[in-house]
C-alpha cells in the first residue's frame, strides 16, 4: 500500500507561480512513475503531468510550456511547479501513482486562481 499526501495548494494571482509537492509513503524509486491529476467540480478527473525513472515526463497540452514535474527520491517527493498560472488552472490537484496494478491517489491540494 502507497500513501500519498499533497501540499502547497492555496490562492494564487493569474501569471503568478506555486509549487505542490507530493510525499509518498513509499520510496519514488521504487515507482514506475508519478502522475498529477486535477479536477473541477462537475468534471473528470483530467490528467496533468507524469514522470518516470527513465526520464521521461509526460504533460497535458493546456500546461506543457508552463508546468514542470519533477522527482525528489531522497526526500520521496514528486513536485509539480507551476508557472504562468491561469484562471483554468483552479482545480484540486492529486497525485497518483499504480503499485502492483492498483492506483493509489493522494486526498488532494485544492488551488485556486482568482485575481
């Protein structure tokens, strides 16, 4: 079992930045990947970002240029640094990660965007 827990959310100006991290319970390396979700009110749960141990990163077209996910394995985090934030940007943020083919998501940081 995997316990994940995110931070950093709060209210932040459009074009301002945040960074959110996620710790998990397990060692990262052990991880194939981490991915970072969002989700508003009344819609899906839509994927954000991801990263692998081989260096791959994966993001959503609406945050590539403006997003960076990165991994942390001695302090067992996986950021998210967001950058030029946008009003579209309001959402609860989860991390997510899939350990012997079961998904596992953290309780979520809440962001809000709002001039």
């Amino acid at each position: 079992q995997v316990q994940l827990v995110e931070s950093g959310g709060g209210l932040v100006q459009p074009g301002g930045s945040l960074t959110l991290s996620c710790l998990s319970s397990m060692s990262i390396s052990n991880l194939s990947s981490i991915a970072w979700y969002r989700q508003v009110p009344g819609k899906d749960r839509e994927f954000v970002a991801a990263t692998a141990w081989r260096g791959m990163e994966l993001y959503a077209d609406s945050v590539k240029g403006r997003f960076t996910i990165s991994g942390d394995s001695a302090k067992n985090t996986v950021s998210l640094q967001m950058a030029n934030i946008e009003f579209e940007d309001t959402a609860v943020y989860y991390c997510e990660v899939v350990y012997g083919g079961i998904p596992y998501w953290g309780p979520g940081a809440r962001v809000t965007v709002s001039s």
